[in-house]
C-alpha cells in the first residue's frame, strides 16, 4: 500500500509548521502511522546544511551555492526517510520540499526556473508530493509575527527571514504561480483565518485523500516547467 505525502509551503511567519503539527497531532490520534520532517534537514546531513544555510555569519554565501545545498538536504531526505516511509504505506508531513526552491531560490533570487525544475526532479528522485498546504500570508505580516517570536532583537532572523521585504514579496509572486499552476495539488489556505478554521480545511482535505483510491499527482514525477 502506497503512503502518503503531504507537504507545507508558505513564507516567513505563515503559520506551516504550526498547522503540520496540529495534523499531525489529529492523524496520530486516529491511529494513522506518520512521520514528521523537514527540508532543509530531517537527516543528521541535513541538519548540518540546515545549519549553513540559516547561520546569518553566511551572509556571503553565493545564490548557486544556496541551491545546490538545499536540493543536496533534499536528496539525503528523499533517499533516507521519506521513499523508505512511503514504500511501507506512512503518511509523510514534510515542512517544505521542492516548492519552496521555486518560490525562494527561482522567483526570490531569479535564479532560472527550468534548472531549479532539473534540479528538483534529480534531488527529489522524481518524488512529489500528493497534496500541498500552501499558507498564503501578506510577507510584512508574516514578517511581523518573526519578529515578534524570540528576543532580544538580535536572534530574531536566521539568513533567509533576515532579507529585504522585497524578496519576501518575490517568493509569495512565486508561491501563488504555483498554486494557480497546480490546483489539483496545491491548496492555497489565507493564513490570517484562525487556526482552527484552517486545521478544520486541511483535514478535510487529508481526509479526502485518505478515502480516495486515486490520488490527483502522487506520489509521482515533479513537473519540469
């Protein structure tokens, strides 16, 4: 039996990682056998690129180095818990995945997205994902909410969150392309409804999938274009 592979997008301060945990909290309840993870990281590799890549000290780093770090963290996750997860029938929460090098590294820095489409597929084992939670949030609020997380003021952006607004406003122009993209895929949920309202939205959706025989995308090949 296939497993099932559910991603979480958005920008800075969406509220992804907030909503992944609280379906992740409902499926384990209902007895459902998930793994949690995240990209960059999720492997003891992926937790050392993690790290290089958030540190604001690596401020210099070059844009195609930032690619090939983050599609190398993906392909360590894909090829050590996440296939194998999916190849017994776990349900797979991911915070980020291959969206994310669109949105950030291809609309936020301009690098060209037919190399990140390559990259992805190769990083990704042509893996993607069979439903994904876009939180679409305006990035000066998103950005707001960072900033209101941690003190003092100095610890409170890692090197991504730590950018102008318009990059920020740059990766939300590319989230919302691939929504209007993929809509069988991507559900686009405003991150300023409450929380229960949007938990309420995602599970129904994660429960339509899990009662369906065919699923709309996957786990198949990530698109190129």
């Amino acid at each position: 039996m296939a497993g099932l592979f559910i991603t979480f997008e958005g920008g800075e301060g969406s509220g992804k990682t907030t909503q992944l945990k609280g379906l992740l909290t409902h499926l384990r309840a209902e007895g459902r056998d998930v793994v949690e993870t995240r990209d960059p990281g999720g492997t003891p590799i992926g937790k050392q690129i993690r790290s290089l890549l958030l540190n604001p000290a690596n401020g210099g780093m070059a844009v195609v180095t930032e690619l090939f770090l983050y599609e190398a963290s993906r392909a360590q996750l894909v090829r050590e818990v996440i296939r194998p997860a999916l190849a017994v029938g776990r349900i797979v929460l991911c915070d980020r995945f291959a969206d994310s090098t669109v949105a950030y590294q291809g609309h936020g820095r301009g690098l060209d997205l037919g190399l990140i489409a390559r990259l992805n597929a190769l990083a990704a084992d042509g893996l993607r994902p069979d439903l994904t939670v876009l939180l679409d949030l305006d990035p000066e609020a998103g950005l707001a909410r960072v900033g209101q997380r941690v003190t003092p003021p100095a610890e409170r952006h890692d090197r991504i969150e730590g950018e102008v607004l318009g990059f920020h406003q740059r990766v939300r122009a590319g989230y919302l392309a691939i929504a209007a993209a993929e809509p069988d895929r991507v559900v686009r949920l405003d991150a300023l409804h409450g929380m229960a309202e949007i938990e309420e939205l995602i599970r129904r959706r994660v429960e339509g999938l899990l009662r369906s025989p065919v699923r709309p995308s996957g786990p198949g090949i990530l698109a190129s274009g």
